[in-house]
C-alpha cells in the first residue's frame, strides 16, 4: 500500500532519490474496547512499520481521517498506549492537509487533551493544514471545544524558527458537537477573529435561537467600524440546525450589516424557518441593502411554502450584480410564487440569478411559461435552470393516470 522498499530495493537504490507514494488518503478506525492478541494495535513491530510509513516525508498523505471509539476506564486511564504511539507517528507527517477526527468516547475532554497533546508538534510545524472536520456521537463539552480551538493559535508558529502571520484554517466544520460546543467555537472566532477560517460548517447540532444568537455575535464582533479583519468568513453553512425565524433573523441582520459580504450561505433542512414569514424575513432584513445578499444562497428543503418567493425576488432585483446561485429546491413552491419571482425581474432581467435551482416543487403551466419568458429576454443572464422533479398538477395524461 505505502511501496516500502525492500532491502534489496534500498541497497541497490542508495544513492536514488526516493519518490512521494500515490497515497493521499487514509482512514484509520480504532475501536480500543475490541482489541485480541492478534489485531494490529496489539502488536507493536506492525504498528511501528505502520507508523513509519505513515510519517516518512515519501509519502504524500494529504488527507487523514481518525476515527476513534475509547470508552477510557472509570479510574480516569486515558488513551490506549498504542493507540498514543500511532497518533505520535502521524503527527510527524507534513503533508496532512486536511484532518477529519470521529470521536465516540465516555470522556471527550481526558480524549481530546491527550490528543491535543500529541499533535501539538503537527500543528505547529504544518503550515499546510487546511480542513479540520469533527463529528462526535454523544457530544463535545465547551471545555474540549476550548482545547481543539487553542490549536489554530499554535499553527505554523514554529516554520522556520519565527511566527508567520498567515490566515487560518480554509475550513471547520462541526458535527453533532452540541449547542454548548458549537456555542465556545463560536465564542473564541469572535475573541480571536485572526484564526477565522474561510468556510464555517455547521451539522446537526442542534443551535436553535441561542446558537444563531451567538453566531450573529461573533458576525458583529468581526465586523466592528475601523477594525481590520484581514481574513473575515466567506461561507456559512447551517444544515439541520433546528433554526426557527426568530433565530433566522439574528443571523440574515447581522449579515446585512456586513461591510463584506459573504460569498455563500446554505441554510438547507431548517424547517423551523419555513413558511411564507420566513422567506419574508430575509427580504425584509436586506432590503435597505440588497448587495450584501451574498452572491450564492442555498435556502434548499426548508418549506418555504407558495408565499413570500416574490418580496425575496424584487429584493434581488435591487443589485447591482445577480446573484450567482439561487438553490430553492424541495420549498412547497406553487404557481402562483413562481409567477410572482418571475414579475420581480420584469423591469430589471439583468439581476436574475444566474444558476436558478427549483428540484422537487409544485407549479403548474402557467408559471412555468412565465418563468421561460423571463430567461427569452436577451439581457438576461441565465445560465442554468434545474428543474427536475417538478410536478405540475395538469401533466398527466387523459385516463390513463401516467404522469408525462
């Protein structure tokens, strides 16, 4: 798997240059409560070949995943020692670029420090780690959040024998973490702005309110009149976060505010923000300032319902650009929403969006043909309609009820 040379290999081959492995990936799981006498991690000769390859620079592992299932004993005993020794090995890999950690244990706090700890010499000495992606399965408490975080500050500090000054990670993302950690990672972003990763990630952890109320804090604190950010966020993405309008307003006028606006952002599989009210809501918040929309706005599968399509459409019809992506699939849109998004950019066709996504809703002839004469117009700037799925309720043939 790694192309280890053989001896007979590193003889013949001594004076030779040696050549960076194809391997780039790697996935290592570890399950300490199920170890036998003849599995890998109770053999320390394999696991110290394995360790090697791994940190030898000939092998060119950009991205590492660990996923690690520790029960940890009741006396408080921390990570298995063989399970420390590879994670040892790994840490003195160069290359790793993109770091994925899966943790399912009793004591998330007493696994995290000592994880932390063995990788201190990876975070300081790689200044090519980009992506720090965590899924827990029982949660993560603030205080473990806090030590993951302290990380980003040590990053790259000992290149070269000085500190360089270079922007955070290029992406987090968090998974089943908890409100109360997803809360302390927000906390430090806006303590720290100068570790603010590019991308911020945020899966099924359950925020509500109070997180977005954090998350709009941190926006503010980075966005404060005659203070410099030099890498502020450019994507936010919140999936079955449980946000509920009141929650979605905090985040949509904290991002109005914004003197730079973000790239990207996808709420996807927030039902709590659905309803006519919801799409309205965000109208309402960028409506004195339309071009701080930002350019791709994901509002996928939250059930926006037939109403309030059109108050979002002539908000986006204000811009000074279009929009680059507009995803509004599986939203219970109607004829009658469509045709009211189409009537928005009657007067000002050069602001329709120019990737319009509508998978999975309901409209039927009548706005489907006012949607194809909007993108006829010449000034219009379409490039892609999605529209699969849609059901159109006169589709279907005489007697024979097969949908066309």
């Amino acid at each position: 798997l790694f192309f280890l040379p053989t001896d007979s290999d590193s003889n013949s081959n001594s004076n030779s240059t040696s050549t960076p492995s194809p391997l780039s990936h790697l996935k290592i799981e570890i399950d300490e409560h199920e170890h036998d006498a003849h599995d890998l991690f109770s053999n320390p000769s394999l696991l110290s070949h394995l360790g090697n390859a791994i940190a030898d620079p000939p092998v060119s592992l950009t991205q590492l995943a660990i996923s690690l299932e520790s029960r940890l004993n009741r006396d408080g005993s921390r990570i298995d020692p063989n399970t420390s020794l590879l994670l040892q090995y790994i840490s003195r890999n160069r290359c790793i670029r993109n770091l994925t950690l899966e943790l399912s244990a009793y004591r998330m706090g007493h696994c995290i420090a000592d994880m932390m700890e063995i990788f201190r010499p990876f975070f300081e000495c790689n200044d090519r780690w980009q992506s720090l992606d965590v899924t827990t399965r029982f949660g993560m408490p603030a205080k473990a959040v806090s030590l993951l975080m302290e990380a980003l500050l040590v990053r790259g500090t000992r290149i070269g024998g000085r500190r360089r000054k270079r922007r955070s990670l290029d992406r987090i993302r968090f998974c089943q973490v908890g409100p109360s950690g997803v809360e302390c990672f927000l906390t430090f972003l806006g303590i720290h702005p100068e570790v603010i990763p590019r991308v911020i990630c945020l899966d099924s952890n359950w925020l509500e309110n109070r997180g977005c109320e954090f998350l709009a804090e941190m926006l503010r604190r980075t966005n404060v009149k005659g203070k410099t950010i030099p890498f502020p966020v450019e994507e936010i993405h919140l999936r079955n976060e449980g946000m509920e309008r009141r929650g979605l307003q905090l985040l949509v006028t904290a991002l109005a505010e914004r003197r730079t606006p973000l790239e990207t952002l996808v709420l996807e599989h927030n039902c709590g923000i659905g309803g006519s009210k919801g799409m309205m809501v965000i109208a309402d918040a960028f409506q004195h300032n339309p071009d701080a929309i930002p350019s791709n706005l994901c509002l996928s599968g939250n059930r926006m319902g037939p109403r309030g399509l059109g108050s979002l459409g002539r908000v986006l019809a204000q811009r000074k650009f279009p929009l680059e992506e507009l995803r509004l699939e599986n939203n219970c849109l109607c004829d009658e929403s469509v045709k009211e998004f189409a009537d928005a950019f009657r007067e000002r066709p050069a602001n329709v969006p120019k990737r319009l996504i509508l998978d999975g809703n309901r409209f039927e002839e009548e706005g489907f043909l006012r949607l194809l004469g909007l993108i006829a117009k010449r000034d219009c700037p379409l490039e892609t309609l999605d529209m699969n799925y849609i059901i159109m309720d006169n589709d279907r043939d005489d007697g024979n009820n097969n949908n066309n």
